[in-house]
C-alpha cells in the first residue's frame, strides 16, 4: 500500500464506468493527489466519446484517450492466436490480453507526467489486479500501486453508488443493464448482476456484437482469410491492417451470431466466475488459422505446440504477458509459424463457422499422389504392415508377460 503522504501524483486507468469514476473521485479525496486519466482506444466505439469531459468534471487535471487499436491487435492479439490459444476450452482471453498492453501505456504516462503512482479499478477478487501490477512491476519494480478496491470500505454496489450519489458522479449502471461489460476489438465481456445465476440464462438484450443466432440470415456466408507466417492479412482477397481485418471479421460474425460464449472459469485467485462474451471476429480467424495449419504444420511440431496451449492461455490470462517463459514459448510457437501461409474458407450460419477448404501455393504438405484412395504408385500398402508390427511391439509385450503371470 502506498504512503498517501508521498504520493502527489497519480496515473489512473480510466474507463469512464462506475468504478474508476469513483476512484477518480476517491484518490483525489483520500491522497489529496493530482490524478492522470488514462483510457487506451482498443476498438470501444463511442464509449469513449463522454470520456474526457467526464475525467475532468470528476477532477483530473490532465487526460489521455490513446488510440492502441494497432498495437493491440498486431503485438498482442496476433502473436496469442499464432499460439491458438484459449483458455479452458471455450475463452479467446479477449480480457486478458488488454491488460498487458494498457498497463505498457499507463507506465509510459507516469514517466512522461513524472507520476509517484499509477492506479487501476480491478476488484481483489478478479484477475485484473494480478495482470495490471505484473506488468507494472516489469516496467519499474519501485513503482507506487494503489488499488482501492483493496483499501476502501466500499465492500458493494450499493456502497459504490450512495458514494456515487453523495459527489455528485453519474452512475451508467441501470436497473435495465444490471451488469458489467468490457469492450475491445477482440470481444466484448459481460459480468456480474444477474449472470451471477448460473442457471439463468444470459438476456438476449445483453449482447452488442452479434445478432440472436435464430435471427441470422438464413443464407450461409463464405468467407476467405489469407496467412503470411501465422497472421491473417487479407480478407476475401482484400488486404487490410491488423485491426482493419478484425474490425471487418467482427462485422461479418456477429451478422451471423459467431462467437458467443458462456462460461463459469476458474479464476487466477481461487474462486470460480461467470462471464459471458462475443468474440466474433476472433472465433473466425482461430478456425480460419488451425485450417491452414492443416495443411502447412508438420505433424510433430502441431503436436508438440498443441501440447503447449493450456499453458500458454494460462501465462496470458493469469498476467504473465512480459515473463521470460511467455517469451520463451512465443519464440518456439513463432518459429512453427513460418511455414503457416495459406487460405482458409470458412463456412459461416446461424452461430456456426466451420472450415469447408484450405489451401497454400508455397507450403503445402498435403500430396495427392500419397493420400488418394484411387490407384498410387508411390506408396506400397504392404510396408504398413511392419509398421503396425513396430509400433504394436510393447503392447505384444506386455500381454504375453501379464500372459505369464
């Protein structure tokens, strides 16, 4: 915990909702500081337009609204989908690896404005907190972290709202959207309020990025992604920027209702949460990207880097971004990725997207002469016999000792 009387200056992570307003407010009232807003552009769309004139009104005397939408996608998303990540089966960790990168800039900003703190707005319940401070450390490991929800009493949403009410902040949460969101090019995350019903289903009127999947057209969509070395860049034969082809690739899923999920995850710090998300363009581009992989990866290197997901996921969404064992896995997942060029066709209907083809001109490792079921004269059918007899030895073994026995 920081000392409030050494702290005169401070860069908050900013979002405009209801708890960093009030943290605005608190940090000004508690540690008697000037308070930085930061809010990093990462695909939000007008959330951001009441940003600035709300930070200043709320009493921070400087504030930054930075477009990463680039960035984010380029440095952060594409190398996590190189490794096709996802975090217990269903999460595309559209959350989690925002964090890293807002944490980068906010660091940035404390040095440029000569700041004793930064602060952030992750509860000490949920996993925000761990990747915010992880990084923070990794950019200056004396840096000052103040983490309200970790200091003041305000233990509920009523007590977030009466202190609301009492210095005059307006509160976004209504009665009609009893839950919280978080929006970035990646996905949008829901949380809290009424999904804290596990039985409950989500309300139709929750979602933002996708249509009802029993609304979608009813004629199917084919859509083309082309690879260089692991990254889409071109859609349908169009090549766009990093987060140009994603923005394009949310369009068209949530036309069709692609991407959404419901999950109860295991949170970093013990306990297990609900959360619903819309990742439509991101669940396009991992189908799209393990097609081409198909076709391009050598068996044993697929299995050796498939063996490795889980843990991957698990570096990202428990905030070790910038560890040397993160490094360490992106430069083995990099180096499969160099023969990953190709297209895929995706097939996309009423929530569903699935590959119908895939293709490489240059890296190829699908022969026709080997793999048809027609008449071949490059494969003799009688040498797999030995191979059977090879690979079948340990199992003969061991019935005839059990045999024996």
């Amino acid at each position: 915990m920081a000392k409030k009387q050494e702290v005169k200056k401070i860069v908050l992570a900013y979002s405009g909702g209801l708890d960093t307003s009030i943290i605005l407010k608190w940090l000004k009232n508690e540690y008697g500081a000037e308070i930085v807003a930061f809010s990093a552009d990462l695909g939000q769309g007008d959330e951001l337009a009441p940003v600035r004139e709300k930070a200043l009104k709320t009493g921070a005397s400087t504030v930054y609204i930075d477009d990463l939408r680039e960035e984010f996608v380029r440095d952060f998303v594409y190398p996590m989908f190189r490794a096709n990540a996802i975090y217990e089966g269903h999460y595309l960790l559209g959350t989690s690896i925002a964090r890293p990168l807002i944490a980068k800039r906010q660091m940035e900003i404390a040095k440029l404005e000569g700041c004793d703190a930064v602060s952030h707005g992750a509860t000490g319940k949920g996993n925000d907190q761990v990747r915010f401070e992880l990084a923070y450390y990794h950019f200056d490991p004396s840096i000052a972290v103040i983490a309200p929800w970790r200091e003041w009493k305000l233990n509920s949403r009523k007590a977030l709202i009466a202190y609301a009410k009492k210095n005059d902040i307006p509160i976004p949460i209504t009665k009609k959207r009893p839950w919280s969101s978080d929006r970035n090019l990646l996905h949008i995350s829901f949380e809290g309020g009424i999904l804290e019903d596990t039985w409950a289903e989500a309300p139709e009127e929750m979602y933002v990025l996708t249509c009802k999947p029993e609304k979608a057209p009813n004629k199917a969509q084919y859509v083309e992604i082309e690879f260089e070395q692991g990254n889409a860049v071109a859609v349908d034969g169009v090549r766009m920027t990093p987060a140009q082809l994603l923005a394009h690739l949310n369009t068209i899923g949530g036309l069709h209702g692609v991407g959404r999920v419901d999950l109860l995850e295991n949170r970093s710090v013990g306990m297990k949460s609900r959360g619903v998300y819309e990742t439509p363009g991101g669940t396009i581009l991992r189908e799209a990207h393990s097609a081409v992989e198909q076709i391009t990866m050598d068996r044993e290197v697929m299995r050796i880097r498939d063996s490795l997901i889980p843990e991957y996921a698990r570096q990202v969404y428990a905030g070790y971004w910038f560890s040397p064992e993160r490094e360490m896995l992106q430069t083995l997942i990099d180096e499969s990725q160099k023969t990953v060029n190709g297209v895929a066709r995706v097939k996309l209907y009423k929530g569903h997207c699935r590959t119908v083809g895939r293709k490489s001109e240059t890296n190829s490792l699908f022969n026709l002469d080997f793999a048809t079921f027609e008449k071949d004269k490059v494969y003799n059918q009688a040498d797999a016999e030995g191979f059977i007899k090879i690979n079948s030895l340990r199992l003969r073994i061991r019935s005839l000792m059990q045999g024996k026995k």
